[in-house]
C-alpha cells in the first residue's frame, strides 16, 4: 500500500509540474531595463519590476513581461505610460520567444561562461518583429545560471505601434521630442 501510495504521489508530482526540468526566471534577481531619451540629451532609465520566464531541456525560451510593472521612479509618468504608450488594458503583457540550442546552454560548465546569439521574436502592443540579442551565459551552480546581453537591443517604436503614445506622452509632459527609439538590456538569473 505505501508503494502504491508513494506511486501516485510521484505520478500526481510530475502532472501537475509538467516543466520540472525547466529553468525559471527569478523575478527578483532579475532586471530588464531601457533608456528613454526627451528633450534631445535627457537620459532616464526605466526597468520593468514582474518578468516572467522559462528555458526548457528542449531549448524553448520564453519570456513575459507585465507592462503595467513599469517603474520610471515617477509616478505619474509610470500611469501616463501604462496608458497611453503600452495600452495596458488591450496588451497586458510582452513576450519574447525564441528556440535555442540546448546543448549550447547545458554545455557550460559551473563557473564558466559562453557568448551566444539568439534570433526571437518580440510581441509588444499587437505587433511582432524579429529580434537578435547577442548575450552572455553565464553557469553559476548546477542549478542557477545568468544571461545578460552584451550590448542593448535597439526597439523602434514604429515597428510596434508605439510612436502615437509616445507622441501622448510628449505632449502630455509638454516636452518638444523624446526619442522613438530605445536601447533594451537585462541581467536575467534562472534557477532549477
């Protein structure tokens, strides 16, 4: 009877974490950032405070980005975005898909690292584009690894719909330009 029962629990265990040998994105130890730029030389960092993610054993990659978790450290501008440029209540959230070599990311060895190339595709605000991020891999334990990219990927608000929010917020804050085109780096930590 106890081996029927462990039996089931295992069986019960592996229904209901059918991505066990996943890699998870921890949230908290994980930072996806970009720069926007107003009024022509005006830097401001912004970074999105819930992401979401996992890398399967057969090298699916998938990341989700809450886009009402913008934090611009401005409140008032963090509602204006929300509403105006990311349409929060039509796009809830972003993702980036990708299909990688799995063997290229399980072959890095605990303290080592590896330069890698990944070819997705970006869904923001209804649209989606290719996109490459040349990035660092980065084998921390057997069960945590970090990947950041090695220079920012550069969104152009046009290949997303974005340039009439942008164009909101501009004249919102009564700001004559901020930039339609933003670079986009990310420290992200997976565990399993």
């Amino acid at each position: 009877m106890r081996i029927f029962l462990a039996f089931i629990l295992s069986l019960s265990t592996l229904i209901a974490f059918p991505s066990f040998s996943a890699w998870q994105l921890d949230n908290k130890e994980s930072s996806l950032t970009f720069v926007s730029i107003k009024k022509g030389t005006v830097a401001e960092n912004h970074h999105f405070k819930k992401i979401s993610g996992t890398l399967t054993d057969s090298g699916k990659v998938d990341i989700n980005i809450d886009l009402s978790s913008i934090d611009s450290k401005i409140a008032v501008r963090d509602g204006r975005m929300t509403e105006f440029l990311f349409e929060t209540t039509k796009y809830s959230q972003a993702s980036f898909n990708a299909q990688l070599e799995y063997s290229e990311v399980e072959g890095i060895l605990v303290g080592t690292s590896k330069r890698l190339s990944v070819k997705g595709s970006l869904n923001l605000h209804g649209q989606q584009q290719g996109i490459v991020f040349d990035i660092l891999v980065a084998r921390l334990s057997e069960s945590k690894m970090i990947v950041t990219t090695l220079q920012p990927a550069v969104i152009k608000a046009a290949d997303f719909s974005l340039v009439k929010g942008i164009n909101k917020l501009k004249a919102l804050a009564k700001l004559p330009s901020i930039a339609y085109t933003v670079p986009v780096s990310f420290v992200l930590t997976f565990k399993k």
